[in-house]
C-alpha cells in the first residue's frame, strides 16, 4: 500500500470555491478500483489550506488515478484558484 499526502493552499477569497473542487475530486477517487481511501481536511486555523490523505493498493493504482479525466478536470479548475502549487508527498507505512 502507498500512502500520498497532498498539501494544497488557496488563494485568498478561493478558499471555498477550491473546496468544492476538492470535495468532487474525493468523491470521484474514492470510486476507483485502486483507492483504499481518500480523506480531504481543511485546516481549522488558517482555512486556505487543504489537505489530501490517500490510500492506495500501489504505485500503479496511484499512477493510474493521476491518468483520470477528473483528476485533470480539477487540475484545470483548481489552476487559478491555488495560491502555490500543491506540495505532494508519498509515504509507506514504516509500523503498525
């Protein structure tokens, strides 16, 4: 299993709009047959930032999720509502 965590920030006054466009994103990526699950946090203290938590069977199902016609429809509207790019990171589970 790998694990990516996606650190995602809105420009001011985007915050809710890019929300939405992530809530969408989850929701179609959970549908996958390679997603063991995909989490969306919005942080409490400073609302522009989101976070993505995915969990997925392996690199080919995550490589495949990054090929999906909604994976590039929110790249494409999500572009102009992102103050920086989104920061990705994969992790493996080290314990537990």
């Amino acid at each position: 299993m790998i694990r990516i965590m996606a650190r995602i920030t809105a420009r001011s006054g985007c915050e809710d709009a890019l929300e939405q466009v992530l809530r969408e994103l989850a929701l179609a990526s959970r549908q996958e047959s390679g997603c063991l699950g995909y989490e969306l946090f919005r942080n409490v203290d400073d609302p522009h930032e989101f976070v993505t938590v995915e969990r997925w069977i392996d690199q080919a199902a995550a490589d495949a999720h990054m090929a999906t016609p909604h994976v590039a429809a929110a790249i494409e509207r999500a572009g102009e509502l992102l103050a920086d790019a989104p920061r990705i990171h994969r992790f493996r589970l080290v314990e537990g």
